[in-house]
C-alpha cells in the first residue's frame, strides 16, 4: 500500500512528492502549478505533456496514477479540459483516490472524509490563481480519521476482491 498521503508541505527529512501531469487543455495551468508547487518547496515529478500538442488523456492520467497507486509519489495532480476524463482513468488504479476538485471546499472534504490522494483539476473552468489555492489548500489539508477511516476500509476491501491485492 502507498505511503500515507498526510505530509507537510515543507520539511527536507519529509518532503511531498508529487507527480503532475495534464492534456494539452490543461498544459498551460500544469505548468503554472509546477512553478508555484516548487516555489512551495515540494519535489514534483513532471509525467507531460511537454507543449500543447493534442494528447490523448489516459496516456498521462495513468503515468501519474500508476505512480501514486505503487507508492512512487505521495500524491498526484492531473488536469485536463474537464477534469472527468482524467478522474475516470486515475480512479481505475489500485489505492488511487482521485477526486475533481472544483473549489477549496470541495479540496478540503475530499481531504478530510477521504484522504484523496490524486487531485483533479479542470483547466478549462478554473483560473491559475484558484487552482493554487485548491492545490495548497488540498496539499494541506489532513485526513481526519475516524469513523472516514471506517469507510476507506470498506473501498480498501473492494480493491482487494477486486485487483486480487
């Protein structure tokens, strides 16, 4: 199973990692956020696409997905036009939690009740400004625990019938 995803921002013995990557809808918002998250002081791990040209989505959801799902990265931003399509593929993986985060609300819940792991953001509908403010809010954000623990239990025990974890 993956680390937990519940590190600081900041700190060299625990420094995030993070694996990002896009469409080319979301290239631009990608590259805005790898500034901002390594100004931040995480490790950021770019899985492309490297310019605007027309890519197919699943390519690069599944790069980061596979890396969060295998424990490579603590957790993992992707972006596209909508933000579903790319939620679709990286919610395939094993341990992967991938939620489409809209607004910091909607990034704090799925922190606290559900401990997502892969945020998913939709470049198309959302400014470079509150993008970084949904990253470090959801960057920041601990997982609360409790009786949500109980329910990430359950999805654990579908993965493991499912996947023959």
């Amino acid at each position: 199973m993956p680390p937990s995803s519940s590190r600081n921002l900041r700190g060299d013995a625990d420094q995030m990692r993070v694996s990002i990557a896009s469409d080319h809808r979301g290239f631009n918002l990608k590259e805005d956020l790898k500034e901002f998250l390594s100004k931040e002081g995480l490790t950021i791990d770019d899985k492309g696409p490297s310019n605007e040209e027309s890519v197919d989505y699943p390519d690069f959801a599944s790069l980061v997905a596979r890396q969060v799902s295998e424990g490579l990265c603590d957790r993992g931003i992707l972006i596209c036009s909508t933000g579903i399509g790319m939620s679709i593929v990286a919610n395939k993986f094993p341990h992967v939690r991938a939620a489409l985060c809209p607004d910091v609300e909607t990034a704090v819940q799925c922190r606290e009740h559900i401990d997502a792991n892969v945020l998913v953001l939709a470049g198309s509908r959302i400014g470079s400004e509150e993008a970084k403010l949904i990253v470090k809010t959801w960057l920041g954000t601990p997982f609360q625990g409790g009786r949500h623990q109980r329910r990430l239990d359950k999805i654990a025990a579908f993965e493991k019938q499912l996947f023959k974890l």
